[in-house]
C-alpha cells in the first residue's frame, strides 16, 4: 500500500468529510433558489448556471497566484486546450440539467440520483473499451436500478421530470469523467478544475446572449449562485482530489452516503423539507450499488461532479 494512505490516514478523511460537506452545500445553495420561488426576480436555470461557475471562477483567480503549483501551471495552459472545451460545454448541460432537478425535485432526491454518474461511467466503459462485467458489478447495477424506479415511481409528473433531469444531468458528468480519463489523466487536476470554470462561464454567457435570456440577479441572489459555485465547483472538488490522493478508493467511496447526509440533514434543519421514508429507501439503494460498483470497479474515480 502507498506510503502516503499509510502516513496521513486522518488528513485524508478530513478532505473527505470536506468533499461530502462542501457538495452537500452547494445543494442547498442550489435550494434556496427552487426555482425562482425565493429570487427576487424570476432567473432561467441557464442564467442561475452561469453565476454559479463564474463566481466559482472569480473565487479561483484569487486563489490561483497564491499556489505554487496552480502558478507553475499557468505556463502550460496550451495543454489544456482539449480538456478546456469538453468541459465548458459538457458542465455548461450538465450543470443547468442539476439546477434544474434541485428546482423541480429537491437537493435530497437529486444528490441520491445523482449516484447514477458511476453507473454511466461504468457502461461508458462497456461501450467505448471493451470492459466486461463482473458478478459485483452486475449486483451494484440492479441496486442501482431499483433504487432509481423507486424514487421515480409516483402519479405526480413533476417526480418523473426531476429524476430524467438529474439523471440526464449524472449522464454528462460522468461522460465528462471519461473524457477526462482519456485526455486529461496527467494534467493537474486543480486547474482543470479551475478552467471549467471558466469554460462553463464562456459557453452559457454566449449561449445567454445568442437567446437574449440574459439577465442580472439581485446581489443577494448572485451571493448565493457564488457561495454555490465556489463550495460546489472548486472547494469541493480540491478536497475530493487531496483525498483521493490520501486515501484508497475503497475509502473514498465513504464520501457518497456521507454527502447525501449532509444533503439530507441540511435540508431538514434549513428548509424542515424532507422526502418520504420510501423515497429515502431508493436513495439508500442507490448509494449501496453505487458502493458495489466502485469496489468491484477497484478503479479510482476521476468524476468532477458539479
């Protein structure tokens, strides 16, 4: 085993209680907005994406020069080229899709189906470089699947909508995740983070522009798209990559029911909004084959989430 699991076992799980918190509260920053029940002025899920990230990227800037590594990088952007337009325009839809599904259906059923990205990841796999399926892998599968069918599963359209929202949305993430693998696995990962930033703030503000759907938010508004993006986009995911670093991927995977924890706690005391005790039951399902899928995977995840 890698010397440094072995030296910093407890660095490694604060980065990933770190992970777990941070995403999870991106979530309720992405709540507070539901859809433009609580903004002062009505906002498109598109225009909310937009601040999201480039507040995340402006948070970025100012963290940058203060990094020695994130500075030396800076002299070899050429080498992000790639990796910067997949991800501005993969996160630019995925992104608005989870926006949209923590509007429609909430950030405690759209964390629990969001899972899903490892799913897609694995049959990714299947398609693109020939992996077979193991009998773990197969279990964690169904899991997954019943869990999704039980969340989805009620009369009220509006259920159905969020869940094909979030799970279209865990589709590009984890298309992403792939693409990243492919072209970007010995770039650092901090400033790929930091460039899809700024890549996703590119695309939707042309995107804005070209449907004349662009608008500005009320500075109370814009803080909490910011707070979202900068806990979500960029302190999260430095967290997620330290602990990867620390930690082996079989306790990495602890940071998936620990973030919908957190999702589900934050909830109940900020918003008393929790789901039904069988929708819960789906989500637990979801996380438990998501878990199968990662171990018997035995590979790291290099998913960037929001």
């Amino acid at each position: 085993m890698n010397k440094q699991y072995q030296k910093l076992p407890i660095r490694g799980y604060l980065f990933l209680v770190g992970t777990a918190f941070f995403t999870a509260l991106s979530y309720i920053c992405g709540k507070y907005l539901n859809f433009g029940k609580n903004f002062e002025k009505y906002l498109d899920p598109e225009v909310a994406t937009f601040y999201w990230f480039f507040g995340a990227f402006v948070f970025s800037m100012i963290v940058t020069p203060l990094l020695p590594s994130q500075r030396k990088e800076l002299r070899n952007l050429h080498k992000y080229k790639k990796i910067f337009i997949y991800s501005g325009v993969l996160t630019s839809i995925g992104a608005a899709l989870w926006v949209t599904s923590v509007w429609t259906i909430g950030p405690v059923l759209t964390s629990f189906l969001m899972k899903a990205q490892t799913l897609f990841s694995l049959l990714l796999g299947f398609i693109f470089l020939g992996e077979r399926l193991k009998k773990g892998e197969s279990i964690g599968i169904a899991l997954t699947v019943i869990g999704v069918i039980i969340i989805a599963y009620q009369k009220d359209n509006y259920l159905i909508y969020g869940t094909i929202t979030a799970l279209a949305a865990a589709f590009f993430y984890s298309f992403l995740s792939y693409i990243v693998k492919k072209i970007a696995n010995d770039l650092n990962m901090l400033m790929v983070a930091t460039l899809r930033t700024l890549g996703v703030s590119i695309v939707l503000f042309v995107y804005l522009l070209f449907t004349g759907t662009f608008s500005y938010p009320t500075i109370k508004d814009a803080i909490f798209m910011s707070l979202g993006g900068i806990s979500g986009a960029y302190i999260a995911k430095a967290c997620q990559f330290h602990s990867i670093k620390l930690l082996d991927v079989s306790r990495t995977t602890a940071v998936m029911p620990l973030e919908s924890l957190f999702v589900v706690v934050l909830s109940y005391l900020l918003f008393d909004d929790i789901p039904p005790f069988i929708k819960l039951a789906g989500g637990v399902l979801i996380i438990t084959g998501v878990i199968f899928l990662v171990i018997f995977r035995g590979e790291k995840n290099g998913m960037l989430g929001k």
